[in-house]
C-alpha cells in the first residue's frame, strides 16, 4: 500500500520529469489510487478490532496455559486463566511471578539460553517441569513464538500439562523395562519391525548374539544378518504370517555374526494391528539357542558316532531287569541272533533258547555267578539264527548294577559277533603255519638281523646251508661277518638308504663261505619294529651263482641264435601284432631275408607288412599270421605264389608265436624248385599222352590179331579131328596148344591195354559161384596131379549162391593166382582157394574175400616191395 506523502513525493518527481501535461494525468491517477487506499483502510482497520477481539477471546478461552512474556524481564505480561489455575495461584499473585519462580528443572541460565532460542529461531518446543504452589510438580511441555510485530518484543508461550502422559510414559517404561527384565533374564532380547521387515526397535540383548550394536541394527532387516538361503525361507514364512496377521512361536533359524561365524536364534512374534486392523509390524521375543543347538548337533553327532561305533564293531546292547525278567535288546541284538522282533518275548528264555547247547550251560552259570558275586559277566557263546539257520560265535560283556542295599536290579551289557574274528584267528593260526614253512622250506635265504648290529637273529636252511656253517655257527655270526671288505662302503650305504626309506634293495654283493670262497647273492628287505620296539631287517638272500651261470648261458645262446639268425640260408623275419592283430609291423629281419625280397633292412624294420608287401592277402600269409598270433599255434603255409610290382616268386612259410607274444615266420625261396616240378610235370603229362597212344595202339593191334588166330585155332582144331598119324598130330595138337597160349597172351595185351587206355570196363550179371569153381578144378586139376599137389577148395557154407558181378574177370584174377601157386609149389605141396564173406548181408549185399594159399617158395620181406612194379619179377631167376 501507498502511503500518502509517499505519493505526494513521487508526483513531484514526475512533475519534474513530465512537464504539466503528464502532470494532469498522474494528478488523475493518484487521486484514484488515493481513493482506493482510504477504502482499504478503512477495511482493514475493522478487520483489525474484529480479529483483536477474535483473539482476545481465543486468548482467554484457551484451555492450555498461555502467557505474553517479556523477554527482558521473564516475566508474564499478559496471561490467561489456564495459566494461574494449572499452577494453583490467584491472578493477582501469578501476576508478581517470574518464570524462575515456578520452573522445578532449570536453571535461569538454561531459561535464559530458551528465551534467546526463540527470538533468534522465532519458536522453541521442549519439556520442562513446573512446581505447584502447593509445592507438587507437574511436567508440561513448552512451546514459544516470537511476536516480531510487537513492540516492545514479546514472547508467546503456551505451557500445555503432560502430567498424566508422562505418568503413562513413565509406567509405560517401567512396565517395558520389567518385560525387558524379565526377558533379559529368560536370555531373550525385545524386537519390533515395520511391514517392510525392518527393526524399529530392539534391545541390547541381542548385541552378544548378532555381534552389532543396537544402533548397527536399527533401520536394518533381519534378513540382512541371516546367510542368503535362511533369508529366504524366513521372508517366506514371515509373508505368510503377514498375509495372515498371525502369530507366530519358536520359529529357529541362523544369523550370521561379523567374523563368519552362524548362531542359532528361536524368535516368537505377534502382529501390530492398528485400530482400524491394518498390519502396522510385528513385535516379539528372540532368544540365542546356540548353545542348545551346538547340544543338540554334539548330542546327535555322539549318538551318530556311538550308532556307527556299535554298528561298526557289530555291537548290540541289551538291558535286563532282574527284578521283572523283563529282556529288552537294541536293533543290532535282533540282527545279531536272527529274530524277528515280533517273535521275542523279552525274558530270560528267549536269550538262552537260542544258544547252542554246549554254550548254553556255561553261558548261564557265568551269567549266574556274576549276579552272586558281583564281578563283570564275560563270556563266550555260539547261536543258531533262526533266520537262515546259520552258526554265529557271539562275544558277551555285561555290568551287574545294585540296588543301594547291594541287591542285584540289572544287568547291562553288549554282544559282539566274533564269527569271522574267530575264524581270522584260525586262518592266522593257518596262515603262521604256513609262514613258518614257507620260512623254513623257502628255496631262497629269509633272514630277520638286528639292525644295529647285524646280528642274525632268525634265519632259514636256504641261507645257512650255501655258507658251510653249522646253524649254531651261523647263529653267532652278523651280517658284517660275511661280506668281503670291498663291499663294507655300499653295505652302509644300504643301511643309510633303509633308515631314511625303510627298505632297501635290490643290491647283489658277495657272501663269504666258511672256507673262505665266495658266492654272489642278490638281497633286498625291509625294516621292522618288534611288537617288543626292537628295530630288525627282514631280507631275501638269493643265491644268484646258478642265476649268473644261466644268464651266461643265455648270452651265449643269444649269440649263438644271431649267428645262425644272419648266417641261415632261410629267410627270418619277426613282427609285432598291431591294430589288435590286424597287421604287423617287422621287428627284426635277416639278411636272407633281405636278399630273398631284394629290399633293404633298414627299409622294412618298423613298417608295417601290408605296406612293404602288398601282395601279401591274396598269399594266404596275413591270414595264417593273425591266426597264429590269436590261438598261438604253429602253422605251415605250404608253397605258396607271392606276386606284386617288384617281386614274383614261390614261398614255403613255417609261422610261430614267440612267448613275447611277436610272430616269427621262417620262409624259403623254391621259385628254382617250383620251376623244375613244372618241367617235371610238363614231362610227365607228354610220358603219359605217348603212353596213352602205344596202349591205344596195342588194343587196335591185338584187335587185328585175334581175327587171323581165332582162325588157327579153328583149323587146327578141326585138322586134330582127321585122320593123321601119330606125328601129324602131335603137329597139329602142338599148333592147336600153342595158339591158345598166344590167344591168351593177346587178351592179356588187350585188356592192359583197356586199362591204360582207361575204356576196361566191368561187366554186372548173375553168375553162379560154383560154376567158377568148377572151373578152376577143371582147369588145374589135371596140374595138380601132374604135378603131385593137393588141390584144395575152402567154401563158406552159407554163402549165397548167385551173384552179379563180372565173372570172366574174377576167372581171370583166380586163374593168375592159381596158376602162379601151382607153379612155384614142389611135389607133394598144397595149393588152396578159400572164399568167405566179408561181412553181413545188408540190403541184398555181401563182400566176398578170395585168398589162395601154396606151400611153395614164399616171397621174403624185403622182395615184397618190388610186387606190382612193372616189368619186375621177384625171382628173376624163375621164368615162366
């Protein structure tokens, strides 16, 4: 707002500037602005005595105490009602008071520093404590504004009456500070948090658990001390408490302190509800359960532990009450007796039945005799399982407990199975037997010595007997005794060696016999520590001087092969099997071998044989190689064709497997050979081709013969048949004989002929057997007599009479036998045919068997080989 010589002012200043005629128009304009600040005043001066008396009332109507003070003198200029009844004075007598004369708590310093407070800040809000005229104090709070716009300067100060708040604070705080009393020594801590999880509250109870101060805390999520998993099974639970506005008790979970460490906590807690049921938090208990929780895992972790120890050591525990014969067995007592628990009926009884009866009575006076006398109850037992059926030797212990007059109550005690224990035993006792044996009938040295000295403490007849000493001899010796003095610096240093190690060897030295010549031996052993704590070495002394002779021989053999491995005529080459026995790859190869397949050794050693030799599939060698090398057994591939791009030739292969497991094949080059049995049996196939023309010949020519002497024959016949004297015919029987002898002869050419030329061919018809032999008498029955023999026929009675066969032929062959046993028999011999069947007859068959037996000359053993030759007789001497 304008003031009016303000106005008057800036009209002259624009007068000055304007001129007159600008003049008029301010004039205007200034009047009008004077009219409108009159009415504006007017306005607010009425405004002004309303709101003084609005206030005046408001002043004196205020129910809280309130008071204009000067701040000069502290004291109360202007008061209301409120302000001289709350403290008990009249108005006339709170008129005369100064602040200080009825402030109960500060100081005038302290009231002063709060009036300096308020002017400089222009408000100032504290608690503060008044005294009553009547000398009782009562809490108010204070709050005081600067009136700037008073002049002089005031302060308005309203003293509102906290009495009875404070007293519920204060009741409200000893009843907090009991629960927390209570829960401090029930070792639990107060906490509250807001809907979001976040503490507003907790006491100092939880610092020694979580390792934070409470102000670390506040403001903080208890998820944010808790490991990442926990945290989320916790915010879980706690939105499902939520949800729900419910409450919640001894929920566990772990926290984690500053250095690492977990601890335990069981928290309880119950929903904030709000007047209109809105969830404002949850507030509640928290207790560290730490200890508990480390019982309870130290706890299960010794149960487990004494679990496994008995289950481990096959233990079971049983507890019988004698008072009750009541039996009562652990899980383990059932599977050591084989009884199913429902089948037990928890006495005395049920334990003894099962026994054996060889262990029972001993068991059961054991048993009785230590409830009597009091001593532990110890025993061995052997059962029956009633489960399968099986043996069982069972070790028992138990404590006899007393009553306090010393009357037996109970008795406590375990089973262990000692089957197998038992059966170890006698296995040791089997196995030392068996070591002591071993030791005494070892084919090497076994010596135990003292490790200090070198003393021979034990030692077997394989050690003693190669010395020359006697065994008390040798006992009186150390090892020192017998090795030469050459060997003293390497034997310290086996010693060395086995004090850092515990073992020592191999290591060869010599041994020095009684009569002082020496043998090598081979040593290694060990060192030992006696149950008695002696330190000893346990050795193996081999006598090695057989051993060093066969490796002598061995080299020497090893030489010997390689000479003859490079020096033979026959090529050598060794392989070893690849690609599981697919292929091989050349080992070795000689130098035959080399020179046989015109290659270079160098080229072939470490290649592979499909490589170098191509050809060698469709040989036949690859196969009998991977054969020999899969079943081990030798083969021989006979001559053979190999054929590639370099080398054509024949090969006779001989293939065996080497313990090693390499193949060896020995091969020789017979392309020479092979060459020449081709000649030969182009020569044969020409012998044979001009054989088979001389016997065709032969057979066309004794054709041509026969048809000009069956003539003779005829005509000589018929000529005997005249009349002739007795020269003529004796003439003409000779013609008629001797042309018969030359027919014969020309049906013998002709059928050798039929032979070779392969066209003789058997005839199938029925003939008569005994018409055979009737003709065999007729025709040298008139010789035998001639010649004083006894001709003989043996026939097999129940021979069939008929067969089908070629008789001329079978004629033929008993004529030619026959005839050969009549000439070569002398007067007075015998000359037989005998005929029997070869077999039964089957199908309407039978083998006949032919033999003709003479007594003349014989034939020898060493002319029977020159039989069936051509053109060869036994004797040449004897002719026909």
């Amino acid at each position: 707002m304008v003031e009016p010589h303000s106005a008057l002012s800036v009209l002259e200043e624009a007068a000055k500037l304007l001129g007159a005629a600008a003049l008029l128009g301010a004039l205007a304009f200034w009047v009008q602005s004077l009219s409108q600040t009159r009415d504006q005043l007017i306005e607010e001066e009425r405004l002004s005595r309303q709101g003084k008396a609005d206030y005046k009332n408001l002043f004196e109507m205020y129910p809280d105490p309130t008071l204009l003070i000067d701040p000069e003198t502290a004291r109360p200029v202007k008061f209301n009602p409120s302000a001289y009844h709350q403290l008990g004075y009249t108005a006339k007598e709170f008129s005369g008071l100064r602040i200080e004369d009825f402030e109960a708590l500060m100081t005038p310093k302290e009231i002063e520093q709060h009036i300096r407070t308020a002017i400089e800040h222009g408000r100032d809000d504290f608690e503060t404590r008044h005294r009553c005229k009547d000398g009782t104090i009562t809490d108010v709070q204070v709050s005081v504004i600067s009136l700037s716009g008073e002049s002089p300067p005031r302060l308005l100060a309203v003293f509102r009456d906290i009495s009875e708040h404070k007293k519920a604070v204060r009741n409200l705080a000893e009843s907090e500070k009991r629960f927390a009393d209570v829960a401090m020594a029930a070792g639990e801590y107060i906490w509250e948090i807001d809907t979001e999880g976040v503490y507003t509250s907790i006491t100092a109870a939880v610092e020694p658990l979580l390792g934070y101060t409470v102000e670390h805390i506040i403001g903080r999520s208890p998820f944010e001390f808790m490991p990442e998993a926990e945290a989320q099974r916790v915010q879980e639970l706690l939105r499902g408490y939520a949800a729900e506005k419910s409450s919640w008790q001894g929920l566990e979970h772990t926290s984690v302190r500053p250095d690492g460490t977990l601890v335990y906590q069981r928290v309880s807690g119950l929903p904030i509800i709000s007047a209109t049921g809105e969830l404002l938090g949850f507030r509640g208990t928290g207790r560290d359960i730490t200890a508990e929780k480390d019982a309870e895992i130290r706890q299960k972790t010794l149960s487990e532990r004494l679990a496994l120890a008995t289950e481990s050591a096959g233990l079971g525990i049983w507890d019988y009450d004698l008072t009750t014969d009541c039996l009562e067995w652990d899980e383990r007592m059932f599977h050591l007796y084989g009884i199913d628990p429902a089948d037990f009926g928890h006495s005395f009884e049920d334990w003894t039945r099962h026994q054996l009866p060889e262990s029972r009575e001993h068991a059961i006076a054991r048993f009785q005799a230590a409830v009597e006398s009091g001593a532990p109850f110890e025993t061995e037992l052997s059962i029956r399982r009633p489960n399968d059926g099986a043996i069982r030797i069972l070790h028992g212990q138990a404590q006899i407990i007393r009553n306090e007059s010393g009357q037996a109550v109970r008795v406590v005690g375990i089973n262990r199975d000692i089957t197998e224990q038992e059966e170890n035993r006698r296995r040791l006792a089997t196995e030392e037997e068996k070591f002591r044996t071993l030791f005494e009938l070892a084919p090497v040295g076994i010596a135990m010595n003292d490790f200090a000295t070198g003393e021979f403490l034990r030692f077997n007849d394989a050690l003693n007997e190669p010395t020359g000493y006697t065994h008390e001899e040798f006992a009186a010796l150390s090892y020192w005794d017998v090795t030469p003095v050459e060997y003293m610096a390497e034997e310290q240093a086996q010693l060395e060696s086995m004090q850092q190690t515990g073992r020592y060897g191999p290591f060869q030295k010599e041994y020095i016999r009684k009569d002082g010549s020496r043998y090598p031996v081979l040593l290694h052993g060990f060192k030992f520590t006696t149950p008695e704590g002696r330190e000893v070495i346990w050795s193996i002394i081999e006598n090695i001087s057989e051993q060093q002779a066969v490796e002598r021989a061995l080299r020497t053999s090893k030489e010997r092969f390689g000479g003859i491995f490079e020096q033979t005529s026959s090529g050598v080459a060794v392989y070893r099997p690849v690609d599981d026995g697919a292929d091989f790859e050349f080992v070795d190869y000689n130098a035959a071998a080399a020179r046989m397949d015109r290659k270079e050794q160098g080229s072939v050693i470490g290649h592979r044989l499909t490589e170098c030799f191509p050809g060698i599939r469709d040989m036949g060698l690859l196969e009998v190689l991977q054969r020999v090398s899969r079943t081990g057994e030798p083969e021989q591939l006979p001559l053979s064709q190999y054929e590639d791009d370099d080398i054509t030739g024949w090969r006779e292969n001989r293939v065996f497997r080497l313990s090693s497991g390499e193949i060896v094949a020995v091969y020789d080059d017979l392309t020479g050979i092979k060459k020449a049995q081709q000649e030969s049996e182009r020569a044969r196939q020409e012998a044979e081709q001009a054989s088979r023309a001389k016997s065709e010949f032969l057979a066309n020519m004794s054709h041509e013969i026969r048809t000009p002497m069956n003539a003779v024959i005829g005509l000589s016949q018929l000529l005997t048949q005249t009349p002739l004297n007795d020269r003529q015919l004796d003439h003409a029987n000779k013609i008629y004989s001797s042309s018969q002898m030359l027919l014969r002869i020309i049906n013998d050419i002709l059928d050798f002929s039929k032979i070779e030329s392969g066209k003789l061919e058997l005839e199938e018809r029925s003939f008569s057997l005994a018409e055979i032999v009737e003709q065999m008498a007729s025709l040298f029955g008139e010789t035998a007599y001639a010649r004083q023999l006894e001709l003989l026929f043996d026939i097999q009675p129940d021979i069939p009479p008929t067969f089908v066969g070629d008789s001329l032929r079978l004629s033929q062959v008993l004529t030619n036998l026959l005839s050969n046993a009549s000439k070569f028999t002398d007067p007075g011999g015998i000359v037989e045919l005998s005929i029997r069947a070869a077999g039964p007859v089957s199908n309407g068959r039978v083998g006949l068997s032919f033999s003709v037996r003479d007594t003349g000359i014989g034939i020898s053993a060493a002319e029977a080989d020159r039989l069936f030759q051509p053109f060869a007789q036994v004797d040449s001497s004897t002719t026909r």
